[in-house]
C-alpha cells in the first residue's frame, strides 16, 4: 500500500494531507525519512510522524522474546542509568514495553511488544497465565515436606500464595510453574521454606518458551506465536 493511503488508514490525516507531511519529511519509515507519498509500506514497519509512532493494526503489532542477562533491569528506563530489557532490542520507531518484570539478577525469557492491551492482558492476575521458573536454590535436597508447601501456598507478608506446580529435577534446582507475579515472589517463597534462591531463570511464559534463545539473544515472534499468547490472555 502506498505510504500516504496508509498514514491515511492509520488515521494520521486525510490522503491529501498525508501526502503533504510525507512532502514535507517529517514521516520515518524504519528509521528513515521518507519524502515520496507513493513508497510501498505493508504496515509491519515502524512509522513515526514528527517522531511520535503511528499505532500499528492490532495484527501488526509486534511481540519480542528476549533472553535476559543478568544485571539488564526490565523497566523501560532506568533511573540510574542501567542497561534496561528494551535498550537490547533493536526496533526503531517503535515503542516497547517489557510484559512484567524481572528482577535485574534474574535471567531468561521476558517479552516487550508495542501491544499495551496484551502486555497488560498478559501481566494481570485475573488471566492467570502461567510463568516456568528454574531456581537453583541453597541448602541441598528439598524435603517432600518442603515441595508440598510450596505446591499448596505459603505465607508471605503480603499473603499466601496460590497453589502453584513445583518439581525437583535434581537435588537443589526447583522448577516453579506459577500464575501469580507478586514482587521476588519465587525468592521469597523458596526462602520461606528454608532454602535461598542462588539463581533463578524464567523458562517459559504462557504457551511460550525459552528454548535455545542464547542470552542477550532476541528474536521476534511468528504470527501464530502471538495469537497463542493473545489467546492465553483471552485478548480477542
Ligand atoms: N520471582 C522472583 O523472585 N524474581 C523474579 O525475577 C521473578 C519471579
């Protein structure tokens, strides 16, 4: 489609009018001016006009699973200057946003997507999407005693927590499948039952997973990929 019709669309401004901005090169197709009316967009590229990105269709948005290194924070921007989620991915013209939150030591898979609805869809506890962690956790084997509280619920000082699936695939490494996303909440409930988390990794999230995505590695995700997540989120 040409890029004055989709400004159009995308309710920018009239055709005319559109055609008039391009003219006048304050549309960036991708990172770039772009000053003909008439160049071919199919709506997956970033477009801003006079910097401020034009809303993509819902079936354009994008969706990013990265796997995060330790010491990157997951906040958009960082007060102190931290390296954050979104500085790793390269998505010119578009805003990010990271679905939830990691602690900065914590590793693994975490999303960002320019899709508000679905990061807000996919963090809410109402929609209970499950989350995999993998904590390494102190004080050797885990007692059967142990694993069944923290199946159950354990209480922490802001409450109990729900029931989650909790294995031991060998003596000190947990795996944790979760709906909730309280503050360190892995930590903490490993901790209440006498056994610190040394490292915690984040798996999968929903119907996606780690897999073998190297850390610091980023990679965009397929269209059925992100309608399996719009589903477990039950966004339409
Ligand atoms: N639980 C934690 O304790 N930390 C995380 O980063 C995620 C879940």
């Amino acid at each position: 489609m040409r890029l004055a019709k989709h400004l159009a669309h995308a309710g920018v401004a009239s055709r005319r009018a559109a055609e008039a901005l391009v003219f006048a090169g304050r549309v960036v197709v991708d990172g770039e001016v772009v000053t003909d009316p008439a160049r071919d967009v199919t709506g997956d590229e970033a477009i801003a006009v006079d910097g401020r990105s034009v809303r993509r269709a819902p079936e354009r948005r994008v969706v990013y699973a990265l796997h995060k290194p330790p010491g990157v924070v997951s906040t958009a921007k960082d007060t102190h200057g931290r390296r954050t989620v979104v500085d790793l991915v390269r998505s010119p013209g578009t805003r990010l946003y990271p679905v939830g939150r990691l602690d900065a030591d914590t590793t693994g898979l975490i999303l960002l997507t320019d899709d508000g609805d679905l990061a807000h869809a996919l963090t809410h506890p109402r929609f209970e999407v499950p989350k995999t962690y993998r904590a390494h956790v102190r004080g050797g084997r885990v007692s059967e005693r142990a694993l069944q509280a923290l199946r159950d619920g354990v209480r922490l000082e802001d409450g109990m927590t729900a029931p989650a699936k909790v294995r031991q695939p060998h003596a000190g490494l947990l795996e944790l499948t979760m709906h909730e996303g309280r503050k360190r909440q892995v930590k903490r409930m490993c901790e209440a039952v006498g056994h610190p988390v040394e490292r915690l990794e984040r798996i999968a999230f929903g119907p996606l997973v780690l897999g073998d995505l190297a850390e610091g590695g980023v990679r965009r995700l397929t269209q059925p990929e992100v309608e399996r997540l719009r589903k477990a989120a039950r966004v339409p």
